[in-house]
C-alpha cells in the first residue's frame, strides 16, 4: 500500500505536501517523510509513526524548495524505522514508492557487489541506488530512470526527483495506482484522485506499465515499451475540502452513525419506490441468461459477499461460488462461460481483488464491480460499476461502506431474480418497500447507541470473544468479530452457531463472552439453543434479537433489535456489531481511526 505523492509547483512545497499526505494517511501510517529539491539540492525529512511526527520534524528543520515528493509508508519489508521510512535518497537521486519490487535481493547483490552500500532494509532503495549508478555512467535523467524501470519486477508506483532538475519529476505505474494531477504552470502525481484533490481536478489515470516524464508546463506519457502515448483526462469529483469528524470523536463513530443517510442515499439510487422497481445501472450483458455468479472480495467486503450469497441462492436460484480474493485465483477456480464475476472493494484498489479481477477478465467472465472510489482501478477495468455512493470512508475499519454494499447486493439479487423469472412484479414492490424500511430502523437501532456502550463496558476486558449467527447472519457474525479485533486487538472468531459443538465450544468458560446475532427467523430457535450449550458451559452470552419473548435468563446482556423482514435484517444486524466493537475499543484506549498494522488500502498481495 503506502501513499505516494509529488508537486513541481510555484509556491513552497512542504505545507502542500503534507496536505496531500494527511489525505493518503489512510493508506498507511507507519512513517512518512518528505523530500524536496531546492536550488537543486535534494534534502529530507522522515519519521516513524504518524503524520504528525513528521511535522514536528520539519518544525524543528525546515524544508525549503517549491518541488517534492512525499510518502506514507505501510510497511512490507523492513521495520517502521527512520531509515526504512521513505523518500529514499542519495545525493542525486530521491524516491517514494508504492508497491513490491520483487527482485530486489538480486538486484542488491548485484550493487553490492559494485560496492554500492545500503542505508536500510527495504526493497525501494535499490531503485534509488539503480538510478544513481545510471547516472553516475553518464545516461540522461530520462534514460537512467527508463533503464531502471527495465530491471524492475513486482508492483510498483514510483515517483522520482533529481538534483540540478528543478523543472523535472518521474513517475511510473506497475500494479499500483498513480495518478497524474495538472496544474497552471504546476504538475503533479499522487497515489490517488483525493491525495490531489487539494492541488486539482483535472486528473489523468495511468495504465499499467506507463511511465511519465513531468515538468511544470509539460508531461509526456509513455507506456511500457517507451512508445509516446496519450491518456485520456477525467475530472475528479472528490471534494477539496478535508472531511472532518464533525460532533464524533472518531471518524468511524462518525461513520457508523451517517449510514441511515448513506444507506437511504445508495437505495435512492437503486430503488423506484413509486413504481416498486429496482434500477440497475445499464447491463452491457443480459443478466437473464447469467448462468452462474462469482462474488470475490477481501475482509469486511468479502462478508458481504458472503451474505449476497444467501440471498442470491434464495432468491434468484442462481449458483454463487464466494471466495477470497487472495486466494481465488491461485485455486484455478472453474469458471463457466458467460458467467459473471462481482468484485466488491470499498476502495477498488487492493490488489488482491484487482489481481482476481484481471484473472476472472482473462478467462472471458463478465466483470461487475460494486466499488465506493468509482474512479478506483477497479471501477475503470470493469463492463459493469455499481457503485455504493457511501461517501468517503476515512476510518480504518470498514463500517457504512459494508452496509451499503449490503444495500447494492440486496437490490442487485432482487433485480436477478426477476431477470431470471424467479419472482413477478408484486414480488420485486415488496423487496422494495423491505429495503425502503431499511434506513429508519437503522435509526432506531442506533439510538440504543447508549446501551451498546453499556454491553461493550462488559466485555472489553475479555481476552478472547465469540460471535454465532446461523444462516445469512453467520457472515455478520464473522464481520463482527473482525471489527472487534482489528480495532480493540481482543482475540475474536466469528462462527456458524451450530459448528460450535463441533469442536470450538471447548474454548468455553467463564471469560469467554459470545456475541449471538439471533434475530427472529426460522432458525432463530435453533441458535437460540446453541446458545443454551454454551451458558450451560458457564458462557457469558450477549445476545441481539428481536425476539421480545426471548428468555434471557443467565445473558450477561441483551439488546432488543426492531424487527425488519428477511432481506434487510443482515443489514440491520451489522449496526449492533460495529457499536460493540466501537465502544469496546474506546473502552481499551486503542487508536479506533488508525489500530495497530492496518491500512485502509491493501495496494499490495
Ligand atoms: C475491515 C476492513 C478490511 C477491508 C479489506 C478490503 O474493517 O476494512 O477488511 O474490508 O481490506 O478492502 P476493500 O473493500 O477496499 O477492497
């Protein structure tokens, strides 16, 4: 992952580039830095940790010049140290990076053995030090930077200065993301539309194995045979401004509590509630004759493919095979002709969902993807977007986007199963006006916000944490269980209630709180008993239902759910989960917006 930027601009470089890094923090926050060229000089700062310990370091020394390039770094080889932090610097040449050079131990031992010596662990430096020695033996900027493109393997994106070139900036994309920003007498390059969305809006989206040469007032794209290429220019809709937490005090409370909006706002664009239809953006293949469904996510996305599963099956009677992306494609998956492949990212850029999507594309699947950036890779490689209009999603763990990727999966199962014949017109009005319900009772469930905070109270000290659900809702117990962990670092599984007796149930004892997501549907009773098994074994069960006559008798809590029909509840059941998990994280004193190790945007495999 990591984020990458780069300014050849007309005012001083330092505050601009640390606005563009603040977007990209999402992406990564185990140490950033910056560098800049000042009279042709290339100096640095860099930091372990957040942002904002690099802007004490450029507090305490200054970085002048009007060019630069700046990086938030997840780390993939090497500690989060000062000198594994990027940019990469020799005294000519400086470099961020985005991606994995695969080849980097043959490459290092091949400098090496020319006794050129590293500063760090990490693979970037042997692009810095390949460009170096390039130009040391007399090539051009332009011609050492292609030359060294030519000995890369693995993903990169890549954005480079030079000393003595004021007026020149090298980018290049390989399997990460990089985006060109134009400016007025000012160019620029960053990971992403938002990391520019400060410096422009006029963007132009590289493809795969494009390099580009900028200066100020020019930039010439070349692909990766170094042929000259044009690539066509879009303007960006994400805003300028910096999103802020408003009255919240993180951005996934925000979050959590913008989704009646957000969810309202998704099914206005997929419901007609007047004529009881669903409108699906145009097909460029006949969903009628579809004969099968892959749905290929990573995470929280991936849970909600495995909820659109159960609905997919049970409504549509289509087959739906659900995997995860990192490991669809390397299981050589069977696919059938004209099937269609949905891949489901928030962001549309982790590699490991792009990587199955270009394997599912090569095979001549149709390509859908259900994507919130829809200017991501993702949403440019696809036939069909279905977009899921949440907004930015800024806190690490993901929360209104599942939902309204829920609300996408919901509406584009029903609009299949009437392609398919499967359900008539009356069928398809009363989905409608079940997912219509969707956003109120989200209201009423988070108004019990105060209550869940009481529950999570309980439970934050536990070491480790179960969460059961059966049928559609064993996936929300997976997604509750992987929010819990990821934010408040408790050990957490989520399990199918009746695979517990199967062997997880001997983790059971007094410490153990289990989380049961039982709303009232067929298999309510049955789960219901699983959780008698478990108090019988002196389990601490919470349960979420909305089963008013539910015996509660030895829970160590219960949350009474407002009841809505089949299709909305694993949407509805996603709120109670996220809360928990929200306020047992608040409870520990974890870093809820950034936890430990994560990154919003999975750029590598
Ligand atoms: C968990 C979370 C991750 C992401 C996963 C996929 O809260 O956010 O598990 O869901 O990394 O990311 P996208 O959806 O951007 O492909």
């Amino acid at each position: 992952m990591c984020g990458i930027i780069g300014i050849l601009g007309n005012s001083p470089a330092v505050p601009r580039l640390m606005e563009s890094l603040r977007r990209l923090e999402y992406r990564g926050y185990d140490s950033a830095g910056v560098a800049t060229l000042d009279d042709g000089i290339l100096d640095r700062r860099r930091a372990p940790g957040k942002l904002s310990a690099l802007d004490a370091a450029l507090a305490s020394e200054p970085l002048a010049g009007n060019s630069g390039i700046g990086h938030t770094r997840w780390a993939t080889h090497g500690q989060p140290t000062v000198t594994n932090a990027h940019p990469h610097m020799t005294d000519t040449v400086a470099v961020v990076h985005n991606g994995i050079i695969e080849n980097f131990k043959s490459l290092k031992a091949e400098l090496t053995a020319k006794a050129v010596s590293f500063e760090g662990e990490t693979d970037t430096e042997v692009v810095t030090r390949l460009i170096t020695q390039y130009l040391a033996e007399g090539l051009s900027p332009r011609d050492a930077f292609q030359t060294t493109l030519g000995r890369l393997q693995g993903a990169f994106a890549l954005c480079v200065l030079i000393s003595g070139n004021d007026d020149l900036m090298f980018g290049a994309r390989e399997g990460s993301p990089l985006v060109v920003g134009l400016g007025t007498g000012e160019n620029y390059l960053g990971s992403d539309a938002m990391a520019l969305a400060s410096l422009s809006n006029r963007l132009i989206y590289l493809e795969e194995g494009d390099w580009v040469e900028v200066t100020r007032n020019e930039v010439k794209t070349f692909d990766r045979n170094n042929n000259p290429v044009k690539r066509a220019g879009t303007i960006s809709q994400v805003a300028a401004t910096m999103i802020d937490k408003g009255n919240h005090r993180h951005f996934m409370q925000k979050e959590i509590f913008e989704q009646p909006t957000v969810v309202a706002q998704v099914l206005g664009r997929y419901l007609d509630p007047n004529a009881g239809t669903i409108n699906l953006p145009d097909m460029p293949f006949d969903l009628a004759t579809v004969p099968k469904i892959t749905l290929v996510a990573c995470g929280t996305s991936f849970y909600a493919a495995q909820v659109a599963r159960y609905w997919i099956e049970k409504i549509a009677r289509v087959p739906v095979e659900v995997d995860i992306a990192s490991e669809f494609r390397y299981r050589d998956p069977v696919y059938q002709d004209g099937g269609l492949a949905i891949f489901i990212s928030q962001s549309g850029e982790t590699m490991d969902t792009l990587a199955a999507l270009r394997h599912a594309k090569d095979a001549g699947q149709h390509i859908a993807v259900i994507v919130n950036v829809t200017g991501s890779s993702m949403a440019r490689e696809a036939d069909l977007v279905m977009p899921i209009h949440a907004g930015p999603e800024i806190g690490v763990a993901s929360t209104k986007a599942f939902t309204c990727q829920l609300a996408v999966l919901a509406a584009f199962s029903v609009a299949l199963a009437k392609a398919k014949g499967q359900i008539d017109d009356d069928a398809v009005t009363a989905y409608v006006s079940e997912l219509e319900r969707t956003p109120k009772l989200m209201a009423q469930i988070l108004a019990g916000d105060e209550e869940i905070a009481a529950i999570a109270a309980k439970i934050s000290n536990a070491r480790d944490i179960l969460f059961v659900g059966r049928g559609i809702h064993f996936p929300i117990a997976m997604e509750g269980a992987l929010k819990l962990k990821e934010i408040s670092y408790i050990h957490a599984e989520g399990y199918a209630a009746g695979e517990l007796k199967h062997g997880p149930i001997a983790l059971i004892d007094e410490n153990v709180p289990v989380i049961g997501i039982a709303p009232n549907d067929a298999l309510a009773e049955k789960t219901v008993s699983n959780l008698q098994e478990i108090m019988a074994r002196k389990g601490k069960v919470v349960l979420f239902s909305d089963d008013a006559a539910a015996n509660h008798e030895g829970m160590l809590a219960h949350f009474t759910m407002p009841s809505g029909g089949d299709l909305i509840t694993p949407i509805l059941y996603a709120l109670p989960v996220q809360l928990l998990s929200y306020h047992a994280a608040v409870e520990k004193g974890t870093d809820v917006d950034m936890p430990r190790n994560l990154a919003k945007s999975v750029t590598v495999e």
